[in-house]
C-alpha cells in the first residue's frame, strides 16, 4: 500500500515496516556499523530488547562489537550465512535466531564469547552430521535449541544423542519439552561399551585433512580477494583481442586466476623436444657389458 509509494516519509529505524531498506538491499550486503544502526530495534514479547537483521541477505558475520552489547535476542535469520562464527563479547545476549540461513558449519569456539546464550534458533539450514554439532555441545547455559529443516534431525539416535551430549540446562528441543523418560533412555543408549561403540558409529570424530580441504572450498566460496580481482582488472585492461577480455572477464566472474596471471612457483617444465641434451665429446653409449664382466672373471 502505501510502503510502496516512492516517496514515502522517512521514520526512525524501530518503525520501518520491513526488515530492510531498499537502500540496504542494493548496496553490498554487509554487515555494517552504519547498517547495525540503522536496524530496527523493538521489546520483544519476552520483554528482551532485540535488534533485527532479517532479510538483509548478509554472508557473514562481522562488526556485532558495534552494537555496544546493547541486547538479549539479536536476529539474523533470512540472511545467506554460511557459517557461525566471529561474536565478540556479548555478554547480554540470551537469544540467538538463526532461521532459513545457508549455515553447514559452526566454529569450535563460535560461543565463546556469549556466557549466558540460552537460546539458540538453527531452524532451516544446512547442518548435516553430529560432530558438526559440537559447539552447541560446549554452552552450559543452553535452555533452547531447534535444528528443525536441518539434515542432521534425519541422522539415526538424533534426539537421544543431543539429549545425552547437551548441558542438563536444555530443556526444549526442537520445540519439543524433554522428558526425564527421554533422559534416562538416552543415557541407557550410550551407556557402556556397546554406547561408546554406537557414538563411533553415528558421530565419528571429524577428519583433519577433510576439515582442511572443507575450509579451503568454504573460503573458494566467499569470492576471490581484491589482489585477485585487480590483477584481472590490469590484464582486462592490457589486453588485445575481444577473445582474451572474454576470456578474462569470465575468470573476474569466478574469482579464479587465469594460469598467465599466477604466481610463478618455480621453473617452467620443459619441453621434450627443446629438452634433448647433445651427447658430451667421448661419452661411451650405455650398452651390455656381460661379454666384458665375463672375460674379468675367467
């Protein structure tokens, strides 16, 4: 309705109607002192002070510093976050939501820095294996957790093992309340030998190759570096045929360095028929010396 007109008046952040700005959603999708500022702000209905950072399509997380630690429940679901990772210190911050990200990975020490989360909202994402789950495992004062719409829920002894890994503080997953049956079951579950057996099984400990290999795609994903895109930039502009700057401007699009445009690593191979070496003056051709060993021996 009248959102839509184009000049609309300009409100204070806490009533702006959407998640967003349009401004914001054009420029490039950051997290920004300036964009954390602007954000909307409002009471939740547990009556926490919460900033919105819905829907701003952000890729990372950055510069939360910047809100001062100012609230109990920040909000950054709808966002393209990949993983979870770099909070500073927020020691007032209970609530943590989220939702519908693109999030595969949570670092070791992502919480850290928040001693007193108690809730945390991971519905919609792409968490797919339980030791990817170990952080989660780390927070003494969780209370809430839901991994609902996420691979993971879909892994066999999913809820027994989260159960049985979690604080004793978490009282609520997945929406659902935890029984005390539930406790006592998940803790027959791993019990003994036969339990330590079944937790190799279903959450074997991750790989330090693959979880290299997984770092070095994950940051492939982020885009190429500014050394990289103005390396290309030069070659666009030095170049001398259409083909090249295609050619060129389709390696700027991916990010990927042409292989004229790398680094050099060492000397380049040579080639076999530049490589054949001429015989040394007097040099004796290999050939069968049995005759010669024979006549030494007799």
């Amino acid at each position: 309705g009248d959102w839509l007109k184009p000049n609309r008046p300009k409100l204070p952040a806490h009533q702006w109607p959407g998640p967003a700005t349009d401004a914001a959603r054009a420029e490039a999708m950051r997290l920004t002192l300036e964009l954390l500022q602007q954000a909307p702000q409002s009471l939740n209905p547990a009556k926490q002070r919460q900033l919105s950072l819905r829907g701003f399509k952000v890729p990372t997380i950055e510069n939360l510093g910047g809100t001062n630690d100012a609230y109990e429940c920040i909000d950054l679901s709808d966002n393209d976050l990949i993983k979870v990772d770099n909070f500073p210190p927020l020691k007032r911050l209970h609530v943590l939501m989220l939702m519908n990200n693109r999030i595969s990975r949570i670092a070791l020490d992502a919480f850290d820095p928040l001693p007193n989360l108690c809730s945390v909202i991971l519905t919609g994402n792409k968490l797919e294996k339980l030791v990817d789950l170990e952080p989660l495992l780390k927070l003494k004062t969780l209370e809430r957790l839901s991994l609902l719409d996420n691979p993971v829920t879909k892994v066999k002894h999913y809820r027994p093992y989260m159960i049985s890994k979690c604080s004793t503080t978490l009282r609520i997953l997945d929406f659902n309340r935890i029984k005390d049956k539930e406790r006592k079951a998940a803790a027959l579950l791993f019990a003994g030998d036969r339990g330590k057996k079944l937790l190799e099984e279903i959450a074997p400990p991750r790989i330090v190759g693959k979880e290299l290999a997984e770092k070095i795609a994950a940051e492939a994903k982020t885009g190429p570096t500014p050394e990289v895109i103005e390396r290309i930039k030069r070659a666009i502009a030095e170049a001398e045929t259409i083909e090249e700057v295609t050619r060129l401007e389709k390696a700027l699009k991916s990010g990927i360095l042409p292989d004229e445009l790398r680094p050099e690593q060492g000397p380049a191979p040579v080639k076999k028929d530049e490589g054949a070496q001429p015989k040394a003056a007097g040099a004796v051709p290999p050939g069968p010396v049995k005759d010669d060993a024979m006549k030494v021996d007799g």
